[in-house]
DNA sequence: TAAAAAGTTTAGACAAATCTAAAAATAAAT
DNA sequence: ATTTATTTTTAGATTTGTCTAAACTTTTTA
C-alpha cells in the first residue's frame, strides 16, 4: 500500500502527538500539520478506512499497530536523512529538519538501507532522537531533563525536547549542542531557573523553559 | 516561484525532447510524462501562464530562457543525486533513475551546493550524462556512437543515449559501463551491426540499434 | 484540392486535499 | 441539571492534476 505525502505526514504528527500527550485531540494535531480540524477529520477517516487508526466519530483515536509501524518506518528515514545531512554535507542541526521533512518522502526501501550502511548504523540523529531500526525498535537511553539532573555531576547533553528554530536559535546562543558536557550548579526556587557551568565556559544561568527542554545521560 | 512536481517534471521532459527532437509533438511529451494529450494541453497553458514556455495554441511550443533555466537546475539535481547513489551509496546504474526522479524535487539551494561539495564537483553522472554547474552551464564533450567511431581505435564508453531499463540489461550482460574499454572491429553492411572487442572479453556483436545508442571517446 | 488521418484542444467529470461556515456532539461551568 | 463553551463533524466550494469523449486544426494522401 503506497501512501501520499500528506497522509504520511498525518501518520508521523499522529504518534508524535500520541507519544507525549496520551490522548490526541484533533486540534492539535491541526496546528501540527499545519491545517484545518475540518481537513482532520475528513483525513481520519481515510486512514480509518487504511486500518491505519482506531476511529469512531467524535471519540479519541490511536495508530494501529499498522499504523505505528508506518509512523517509525516515516521516522527512521527523516532521521537517517538528518544524520546524512549533518555529518556528511556538514549542514547544521538547526537547518536540517524541513529538508528530512521532504526526503523522508522517498521510498526505496534499497536505498534507505543503502543509505544506514554507509552511515554505519547510527543510532541517535543530530538532535539526540533515537533512529528506529529496519524493524521499527528503538533503543532508549536513560535521561533526564536538567531541573531533574543531580548537581554538581557531569552531565552530557543527549536530546532536546523542543526543536523549534527559536529553541535551536538560543541554543546555539549558550552554545549548547547534542553531546555538550555541563554541570548543573544550582536551582533557584523563585523560578525554577538554573545556573550551569558548561565546559570551557563561564558558568550561565538559564530558564526553567529552557531547562525543562534539554536531556541529559550522567 | 515554487513549482508542483508534475510541473518541474513536464518541464524536464520538455526539455529533454526539445534536445532531441527539435520540434516538440505534444503526444511525445504525453508519453514521457505518461499522461494523455488533453492533460499535456492543460499543463501547457499553465505554463505559458508562468512565461515557462512559448505557446500558441495548434502551434509547437519550446522553453523560454527562464524554462531552460529551470529544466537545467532540475537535471542538475537529478544527476548529482544520481551520482551520490552509485558512487556514495554503491548502488548499481540501473536502479539510481526512479529514486532520483523523486529526490530531483527536493528544492533546498544549499542541500544541493552542499551535496554537489560533497561529491567533488562531479561533471558527470553514472549514465555519463554531463551534469550542469550552478549556473547551467554543461560540459560539452567529443563523443561519437559506435557505429560512427573510427575502425580498430581504442574507445572508451561515455555516456548512453538510451536508458530505458531493456537497454540497461542488455548492457549488463554485455558487460558494458562507463569507462569501458573497445574497439569497433569491424561493421555489418547487411543490418548495421557491428562486431566489437572489449577489453579481456572475447568479440562479440551488437545490433545496430544497440551500437548507436553507445557513445565513446577517442 | 477534397477527403482522410493525425494531432490538439475543449467540455465535462473525477479524486485528493484543502478551506469556510454552520450544525452537532461532548465537556465544562454555573 | 441546565446553560455555555469547546471540540468535532458535515455541507458545500476550491485548487490541482488527471481522465474520456467529442470537437476542432493541421497535415497528409489520394
Ligand atoms: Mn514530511
Ligand atoms: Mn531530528
Ligand atoms: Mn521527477
Ligand atoms: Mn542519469
């Protein structure tokens, strides 16, 4: 079953949605594709008839297990793409997101696995997000946000949870990148703001908004 | 101004035709795009309306400057991509043309100023089709068929006219690529097939129809 | 040069993906 | 438990690219 661009765009906004809050509502996933509720709805119902979602009107709907298979598969390849794109055409990793957008499109199957022979097998884009394997398994690391890290230990920057181009824009401002080493010097309560000392650096102190957003392995 | 697939895909074919044939049927171009005559009038008339092509209705059309202008770039693409899936990817010549089909829409100036850096500025694409600079400019070079090289000279094969996948698998089983290396031993005035020596191989002899569709150097 | 053939365009329809505006269902608040 | 607010769905249009069948031009041929 070969899909659309835009269907496999709805897939890959659905498990997003579905991975962090429990329940999707349409709305949201409007504002992620970029479109209207009315054009959700009527979009559901394709993929309802794909058995891509579990869906009844006016209830919650989830993937399949189908439809979870095809949202990793969309995935990996966006992600396989990102790797390629940062660390053999040297592009940055705040400008590499709307180009996976595009090529994640493309399917071969040859060529993707073509394509994670050549890289080698990488398991993590440059974003820090796992890169799902042929069969759709993701292998998770232990990390934690950096209000939660412990102080006064090294920490090394794994993932960033919001990757939107002013998040990336203020990273790149700390000069905080996917596997930066810091130590989490201390919380303040009044606003949940920390202070950090990021290596070779003088030591900063960044938001609660911020802090919640960046992941790190000890 | 961006254009839709189906419109960067109708002005390649046109282009691609307005090389070979000078005069351009508008049933060719339907075969090339593979759609129908009604759908090629259609798409005519949007292009005249973006000043893509010339055109009068019942009378022949062609690429304005802007058109070739966009075709190049098009092919450009097409050809770089091509290049990193056989020389990058180690795929095989014969299966890189469906997948740059697609890839040769992903519209992104600095992907491919990074990707054309990345292959070494390449000139030329696994089928030995020049491919065009930044600026459109192709390479000219002095290559003749086979059945028009002299007699009993060292040839190398360039490029390939026809590279329709029948074409491709004769080729392979004549153990014939870029590069290789033959001599014209002599030519078949009865049908115009020609008996050729390649390098380590024993001579063999390809139809005429074959001989003019392989090209090669002195 | 008139009839036949070939090539091109129009007319009308359709599928995919989107939109706005209005109706219907569900959830939240009084 | 109603009323109000929010969310979701329908109805009807629109855009893009396609199709078939019929009409229209141009070219070929007899
Ligand atoms: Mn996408
Ligand atoms: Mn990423
Ligand atoms: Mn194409
Ligand atoms: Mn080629």
């Amino acid at each position: 079953m070969k899909l659309s661009t835009s269907e496999e765009n709805y897939i890959k906004a659905i498990f997003k949605l579905q991975d962090l809050h429990n329940t999707v509502p349409a709305t949201l996933l409007a504002a992620e594709v970029k479109t209207k509720a009315a054009s959700v709805t009527d979009m559901l119902k394709k993929l309802y008839s794909k058995k891509i979602i579990h869906y009844k009107p006016y209830k919650n709907f989830t993937l399949t297990n189908a439809g979870k298979k095809i949202a990793l598969d969309i995935i990996r390849k966006h992600r396989l793409w990102e790797y390629f794109l940062v660390h053999k055409l040297g592009m940055n990793w705040d400008e590499v997101h709307p180009i996976a957008e595009e090529m994640e499109h493309v399917n071969n199957p040859l060529l993707i696995q073509k394509l994670d022979e050549y890289l080698e097998h990488p398991c993590f884009d440059p974003h820090g997000d796992p890169i799902p394997d042929k069969n759709g398994n993701i292998r998770m690391v232990e990390q934690s946000d950096i209000c939660s890290s412990p102080i006064k230990k090294t920490l090394t920057v794994s993932s960033i949870k919001d990757q939107s181009i002013t998040m990336m824009d203020l990273l790149k401002h700390y000069q905080i990148k996917i596997g930066t080493k810091l130590k989490l010097v201390r919380k303040f309560d009044f606003d949940g703001s920390v202070e950090i000392k990021i290596e070779k650096l003088a030591p900063t102190i960044i938001s609660n908004q911020v802090a919640k957003n960046i992941f790190c392995t000890q």
